[in-house]
C-alpha cells in the first residue's frame, strides 16, 4: 500500500476486493435506481446480504453525480455509499463522475466518518476510461481534503494491477 499526504488526510492506494476493507464507509459504483446489479455492486449485495438492497429500495434513486448512503450490511465496512457515475457517451461525464466523488466524500463529512474507499467508479459497464477516471477522482479529492474536513484517508481500491497501476501514476 503506498499514501500521499494532502493536508491533514492521507490518499492511499490499495490493489484488492473493496467489500472485503474494513473502513468507515465503501463506496458502490452504483446506477440511479440503486439497484445493485454485477461488478462492485453485486459484489457488495453478495458479502453485504439484503439489508443494504432493502434500504436502497426505500432511499428509491438518485441522479447520475449523486451520492447516498446505507449501512454496510455484513460487510466490515460500516457503511456504503452508492454514488452514480456516468456511462460513456451520455454527456458531460467528466463532470457527473467529478459530482459523484464530491458527493460521497461530502457525505463523510455529513455523517462524521473518517476513512472512506473508491473503486474506479465508472470504469466497469459503464464504459468510462479509467485515464481519465483516475484524473478527475484524485483531483477532486485532493480538493476536497484541502478544506474543512475531518476526514482522515481515502483509499482507492483497485482491482486490477493495471488499474493500481493508473492511479499510482496519476497520484505521482
């Protein structure tokens, strides 16, 4: 695991399976309905079990940018934010995946959690570059945690090494 300082918060790089991290909150690439279907999300419903399914049910949706939160389920990690990135080629991505990393790190601060893990939201079925992915999500971090924050680290987790790889360059 490698970590970069910024400010009083830490960003780290972890290559792994997020539902396995015992962190305050994970987040799930998740779609506006909130309905957990294959790759991280189904993952998530797998480890999690159904109370976080049955909670996103009663949340109902949000907007692609948007983020919310569940408890974790069976998980280790004690909550799971869905925030929804954008499928390629619907418009203004960049922006939307920018919104969704924002919003869930908003919601740190909102529900006063201090260690929170990404996957490369986006990049599965939704068909986003992960170039680019690792671009917007590391900036937008890095400028949130340059405020007012409690937040303590934010890891990026990473399945594959190539996608490790990504975001260790992007990092540097």
């Amino acid at each position: 695991m490698k970590e970069w300082k910024v400010k009083n918060s830490f960003i780290s790089l972890i290559q792994g399976d997020i539902t396995e991290l015992e962190t305050d909150a994970i987040v799930n690439a998740a779609n506006a309905n909130l309905i957990l279907g294959g790759g991280v999300a189904g993952a998530i419903r797998a480890k999690g079990g159904s109370t976080i399914q049955e909670e996103c049910n009663k949340i109902g949706s949000t907007y692609i940018g948007g983020a919310v939160i569940t408890t974790g389920g069976k998980l280790n990690a004690k909550y799971v934010i869905h925030a929804v990135g954008p499928r390629m080629g619907e418009g203004n991505e960049d922006e939307k995946l920018k919104n969704a990393t924002f919003n869930s790190l908003k919601l740190m601060d909102e529900y006063k959690l201090k260690t929170i893990a990404f996957p490369a939201i986006s990049t599965g079925i939704f068909g986003y570059p992960i170039e680019k992915c690792a671009k917007i999500m590391i900036s937008t971090t890095k400028g949130y945690l340059q405020g007012n924050t409690q937040i303590e680290e934010v890891f990026f987790c990473l399945y594959t090494s190539q996608d490790y790889d990504v975001f260790e360059k992007e990092l540097k």
